[in-house]
C-alpha cells in the first residue's frame, strides 16, 4: 500500500532524499516501512518518525542497511565508515540530534 498523499516539504539532505527515493519506489506505506524497523529491532518506529526520515531527521546507518533490505533500493553512497559509526553510536540521543544538525547546517552552507 503506497502513501495517500505526497510529501510537500522538500529533503534537508541527500540521505532524506535516498529514504523518501527508496519508499517511493517500493510502493510501501510509512507505517508498513516503520513496522518492519520496528520488527527488526531498531526501536519503535510509526508512520510519523519514517516520515521524518523522509525530510531532515538523521538515518542511522543501521537504519540505513534495514532500508535496503526493505525497499531493495541500494545507498547511492557508500555508508560512514565503522569507526565513526562506533563512535557516533556511543553518544547520547541528544548529543546525536546536535551533530546531525550540525551536518545539516554544514552541507546548506556549503550549497550556498
């Protein structure tokens, strides 16, 4: 079952736009995208925080892989490298949403 209506705020990032791509393209809703991460252990996810996967919240890169697996989408980039994911992993989820809004304001800055 594909989403009922379309996505009106545009991707932060070029991850954002991978996960909305790779939704899209499965034809599968948000809820049903977020049961599966949810299945698989990620956390408990509902149609609300994929949606926000979709526009600028960070993907984890175990999020990432299990979105593979789900839409059959491959990353068109290659992921972090484990060292910095290791290290990523080790801060607090507060410490967390602080560098990925870093990473964001970085990236917009860079465009200009």
């Amino acid at each position: 079952m594909s989403r009922s209506r379309p996505d009106k705020t545009p991707p932060e990032s070029p991850v954002n736009a991978w996960v909305r791509a790779a939704i899209d393209s499965c034809g599968k809703s948000y809820q049903a995208v977020g049961d599966e991460l949810t299945r698989r252990g990620l956390g408990v996810y509902d149609r609300s925080k994929v949606q926000k996967m979709t526009v600028s919240r960070g993907v984890s890169a175990e999020e990432a892989a299990a979105l593979v697996q789900i839409t059959e989408v491959p990353l068109p980039f290659a992921p972090p490298t484990s060292a910095f994911v290791d290290r990523y992993q080790q801060l607090s989820p507060e410490d967390r949403e602080m560098i990925d809004a870093m990473v964001v304001r970085l990236l917009a800055a860079k465009r200009g």
